[in-house]
C-alpha cells in the first residue's frame, strides 16, 4: 500500500460518510463491486482514473474533493 492510495482512499471514506451513504451504496452508485470498494477506501488498490471520476460523481464532489493534498 503506498501512502497515495491509502490517503485517496481515507478521502474517499471521509466524504462517504459526511454524505451519510453507506459502503454498499456508494459501490452501488458507482458501478464498483461492494468488497473491492472496501479495498479502495482501505488504500490496497489502485484505481483507474475513469473509477475516481465515478466515485466523485456519486458523491456529488469534484475529483479535487477525493485526491490528497499532498503525499
């Protein structure tokens, strides 16, 4: 796990909960399979940038929203 995608994916779980939306539904929304989604949010995978568009969409976030500040 690198320190990127363990941030990207802490963001991710941050704006996933401020929108009060579960996991399951999120993955949902964003066309990701539920137990992959966990691995995302979990920092163990690396994503396509077509996925974090997906992601920030059915979060109703910009892409900026979900990528760290700095790593």
């Amino acid at each position: 796990m690198s320190k990127l995608t363990v941030s990207f994916g802490l963001r991710v779980r941050e704006q996933r909960k401020l929108k009060q939306i579960s996991q399951e539904k999120l993955a949902f929304l964003s066309n990701i399979d539920r137990s992959y989604m966990g691995r995302i949010e979990r920092g163990e995978v690396n994503i396509t940038i077509e996925k974090i568009y997906e992601l920030a969409k059915s979060l109703d976030v910009s892409v900026k929203d979900l990528l760290p500040d700095d790593v």
